[in-house]
C-alpha cells in the first residue's frame, strides 16, 4: 500500500512532476530575459530544525537538476522559521552533505554555481525554534 507521501509527492525522475519541473527549467534557462531563476518547494530541502528536517529524497533528485538549469534561489516552507543557507552545490561523493560554495554573509555577486535555500516560514502558525 502507498503511503500518503508516496501519493502525494513522487520524488523521483520518472514521475510527472519532475517531467515537468525539468521542462520549466530548461525553458527559463534558455530565456536570456530571465535573470533569476527561482523554485519553490513546500517540503525543505535542507533544514536546520528537526521538526521538519530536509528530505533526503529531495537533495537527490532536485538538487542536481537546480545546478544543471542553472536556479538562483529556492523558496521552502513546512518549517514555521525563517533560515538561509550559503550558496550550496550538491555534493555528488558524499550524500547529504552540501558543498558550501561562498561563506559570505552579506553580500553574493557573481555566483556562478550553487544555490541559496530559504526557508520562509514566518507566517501563519507559531514559529518553531530549534532543537
């Protein structure tokens, strides 16, 4: 029997939703009027609070393809928080494990790799600090 995440979310790269996501992305990566690439995810990718910590799944599928269509930034929610990652590029020899690719904290000009996770959970239900 499926689980209601199987249902709900397949995360793999046969499934409709990656079809299509992959189509979106190869679209904007060839507009040369785009100048940011943006995604959004209501699951997080990466997390830093245990409530709802990133899914691993998520990180191996996704990843790879944001770094081949070259996103700027993705937007997740689910954890009722804010959080910020560095750029990261996915870490092909060791799984789970982000390569950092700028350490920088304020200030990012002409990243050419990686992407910057955010969580913007801020509104709604109560905030969720970290464990």
């Amino acid at each position: 029997m499926a689980t209601a995440k199987n249902r709900l979310i397949p995360y793999n790269e046969s499934s409709e939703q990656y079809q299509f996501i992959k189509s979106d992305l190869i679209q904007a990566s060839k507009n040369k009027m785009i100048n940011w690439i943006i995604v959004y995810s209501f699951r997080t990718f990466y997390s830093s609070n245990t409530t709802h910590p990133g899914l691993d799944e998520l990180q191996d599928v996704y990843h790879p393809l944001f770094e081949k269509y070259n996103v700027d930034l993705v937007l997740q929610a689910h954890n009722h928080n804010y959080q910020r990652t560095y750029p990261l590029s996915y870490n092909v020899t060791k799984q789970y494990t982000p390569l950092i690719i700028d350490k920088n904290t304020d200030h990012y000009s002409n990243i050419q790799k990686g992407q910057i996770f955010i969580t913007v959970g801020t509104g709604g239900a109560d905030l969720l600090y970290f464990h």
